[in-house]
C-alpha cells in the first residue's frame, strides 16, 4: 500500500508498486489534465510535480507521470493540473493563454508543470534555463515561439533573484503561482507513518526507473520491486578522488556546484543528455548499469578511467569501469550486487572534453558520443584517456589510442596519429542511426573537435583538415 499526498487529498492506494501514476491520476482518480500520449518520457504531456521531503522542507521536481512508479512516491506530494488550478488562472497559465502559446491546449497541462517546476527550483529567472526546463514538451500545433514568448514575460514578472530556495514555496504562494495549502504539505506528509514494507530478496532495485519502464512496463507490474534510496549529498571529494553515489541523478549532477568546479561545461553537456523531467529523475548507476554502446554518462566517466564500488550483502569490491561492460547490455554484476559509487581521479578532469552528435541536438540519444581527457605538462601529453559509443557493442575505452597519446607532444601530427589507432580499436555496424562508415568518420571528426575546444591556441581546424 502505497500512501501520499495527491494534490490537497491524502490517499492509499493497494496497487502493484510498479504501477505507473500516469494510471493512478487518470483512470483511478479521473483527474485527466494530465495527459496519456507517447509513455516514453518523450512528450511532456504527463508531467506532473513529484514532492519529497528532505532536510529543510518539501523539494519539488516536475516529472513524467508514464515513468514514475507508484511505490516510488510513497510518503510524498504529488501535484496535477488540477492542483494548481484556482479560480482564475495563476500567473503561468495567464502568461500562456496572453501569448498566444496555446491552441488545441493538449500539451500545455504539461508545460503548466514544467514551468512550476522550473519556478520552484531556479536559482534566477534565467530565460535560457527556462527555456531548458519546457524542452522535454513537445507541441504540434501552436509553435514555439508564443511559448518562448510567456517564457520572457514570467522571467521579467517574477524575480527568483530574491527568492532563496529555503523561502521559495511562501514566495510563490504569495505571487499566485502556488495555492496556499502547499504552505501546510510538509506538515501533513510528516505525520504520515513510515513506509516499511520490506523488499522480498529477489525483489528488482530500481533507482529512476526512466528506461525501466519504457522498456518493460507491464513486466515490472508483475515484480515485487525494491525502490533504492534518493542521494542526498551524493557528490563529494577525498583527496585526489572524486565521489559519485550511484543514485545521485543527472539533474544532481549537471546542478551540483562541486561537479561543474570540476567540469565547467557540465550544464551545457547535460542539456544534450535528455530532457529536465528525465534528468530529474534518471541516475548516474541507472544509466551505466543500463550498458546502453551510447550510454552518455558511461562515455564521460570513461575518458576519467572511472573506478565502480559494487556491493553485495557480504562485501565491496572495486572494478574498472573499462572492465564492466562484458558485452551488448551485458556487465560484470553477479547476482544480489549493485553499484554503489562512481569513484574517479580529479586530475584527470583539468583538461576535458565531452561531445555528442544525434540526430536531434537536443531530446535524442547519440549517433556517436565521445570524451577525452589529458593530463599535460608543458605540452607533452602525461596521461590520456579517451572513450566513445555507438562504435561497437559496449561504450567503449579506447586503450591504444589513449596510449599512443602519452609522451608526445600537443600537435597535430599527434591528433591524427590518435585518430588512426582509434579507428582500428572500434567495430561500428550500419543502423537506423547511420552507417558504419559515417560512425567511424563521425569519430575523427570528435576527436579533432575535443583537442579543438581543449587547445585552441595549438590545434587549428585547418592543420587537421589539410592533413
């Protein structure tokens, strides 16, 4: 039985744990603002806020309801269309509608929570992170740009400058964003008793679930589920290593402070990753248990020669990651072992470079993705490493070509060097996403495009090109 907090109603509901709330809302509690559509994450048309308490209070994300499994919400807020509705539009919907950012009004329920989210969550009223937190809602009929439109407005209407995440909720209850018995939801969901349903041993762990359920939803219906605990502080240094917990999600990472330190293009990065309700939810051990030969973040953590701490209920042991992938979705994990930690070496992040190319730039997952990373001293290469998907069966750590890096100097002679003994390391097959010939001419040009971006000083378009 899972109990929460559906918009001002407390509810129980006795259904399996991997029931998707996309179900819940619609056809259990009838509140069919929200919208059934593509049930891959892909179109926005479902999200709704997903509430859950932390330290200092209530933290909301706008998420897919097609993706977001019944067990997963216990003991939290749930909040539809519905629960925001008053008597008269609040400023988002006002926005809307003034803009001419609505036609048939079948996405805009959605965009109505993205834009919530956003408002509950950002720092600023940054048009371009606005702008980001709407990209997973897609709309056929009225077009972009009158949503782009009350975008600009509420950015220049509501200063979130002067709102402090801590004070953010009363803030928004005052500017009519939010109805007032959000004031009271924290207190409601602590006087919930404790969920304590223990998992049966061989029940399926699942962190976000964002894959889970697009690609076996009514199998895992079926399954007694064990929903791991969320991150909290899950991103951390001791001494030389980097720490990542594997439940710490994209949005945790592409946000966190200490992880854009490290990386500084990271928020750029993980827009190309998947859209803000998916990166709110999916995880860091999700996306590399999934061993997807594209996996983003299998890819980045690579070119850092990243190290997984594995647990089981009788010990830890530590694994290469360039060793974890055994073959097609296919890794070293035995049986009643998760990921617990991404470890890597900080030093390797001073110079390093990630690169994607999909058919979509943004919402689509990769035709080839690459990263590399080098450490240098005064221009001679110390250590490479570098790493790319959708050339082979498994994201791939391209040894030789790493190696041949070290010891030479940063020039171009040395880039294609590296490039030819790549192209020997990868075996890329003609798909839906191309042919193998353009996935390996895809490669060089990456690898000309991350020493482009890391040495602009020494590396130039032409020098490689001529060549």
């Amino acid at each position: 039985m899972s109990r929460f907090l559906l918009n001002q109603r407390l509810v129980e509901e006795q259904l399996p744990a991997g029931t998707v709330m996309l179900d819940v809302i619609r056809r259990r509690r009838g509140l069919t603002g929200t919208k059934d559509v593509c049930r891959e994450g892909d179109c926005g048309a479902c999200q709704v806020l997903l509430g859950k308490r932390q330290a200092g209070g209530l933290r909301y994300q706008a998420v897919n309801a097609c993706l977001l499994p019944l067990g997963a919400v216990a003991g939290g807020h749930v909040v539809t269309v519905e629960g925001l509705n008053g008597e008269r539009l609040n400023p988002i919907q006002q926005a809307l509608v003034d803009n001419g950012a609505i036609q048939c009004g079948f996405c805009t329920p959605g965009l109505v929570m993205a834009l919530t989210g956003f408002f509950l969550n950002s720092p600023a009223s940054d048009e371009h992170a606005a702008v980001d937190a709407a990209a997973g809602n897609l709309c056929r009929c009225t077009g972009y740009t009158g949503i782009r439109r009350a975008i600009g407005q509420l950015c220049g209407q509501f200063d979130l400058s002067g709102s402090p995440l801590a004070r953010r909720i009363e803030d928004l209850v005052h500017w009519q964003i939010l109805p007032p018995y959000f004031l009271t939801a924290d207190e409601t969901l602590a006087a919930l008793p404790p969920h304590q349903a223990a998992p049966s041993p061989d029940a399926v762990r699942v962190a976000g679930g964002t894959d889970l359920f697009v690609q076996k939803p009514d199998w895992l219906q079926a399954q007694s589920l064990d929903f791991l605990p969320a991150s909290g502080d899950g991103i951390r240094q001791e001494g030389r290593d980097g720490i990542v917990d594997a439940t710490t999600t994209i949005e945790q990472l592409g946000t966190s402070p200490l992880f854009r330190q490290w990386f500084p293009s990271a928020a750029q990065d993980f827009e190309l990753i998947c859209s803000a309700p998916v990166r709110a939810r999916a995880t860091v051990g999700g996306n590399l248990v999934n061993a997807s030969p594209i996996a983003d973040l299998a890819v980045f953590f690579l070119a850092l020669d990243a190290r997984l701490v594995i647990a089981s209920a009788t010990r830890l042991r530590t694994v290469a990651l360039k060793d974890f992938f055994q073959g097609y979705k296919k890794t070293g994990l035995q049986p009643g072992e998760r990921v617990r930690k991404i470890l890597f070496d900080t030093a390797a992040a001073q110079h390093f470079s990630y690169e994607k190319v999909s058919k979509r730039t943004h919402l689509d997952i990769a035709g080839v993705n690459a990263a590399l990373s080098i450490e240098h001293d005064g221009g001679r290469i110390v250590k490479a490493h570098l790493a790319a998907g959708g050339i082979g069966p498994v994201p791939a750590y391209l040894a030789a070509a790493g190696a041949c890096l070290q010891g030479k100097t940063i020039e171009p002679a040395t880039v294609l060097e590296a490039v030819e003994i790549a192209q020997g390391e990868i075996t890329p097959i003609s798909d839906i996403r191309g042919s193998a010939e353009y996935k390996r001419l895809l490669l060089r040009q990456l690898i000309f495009a991350h020493f482009l971006k890391l040495f602009p000083d020494t590396i130039r378009w032409e020098q490689l090109h001529a060549r």
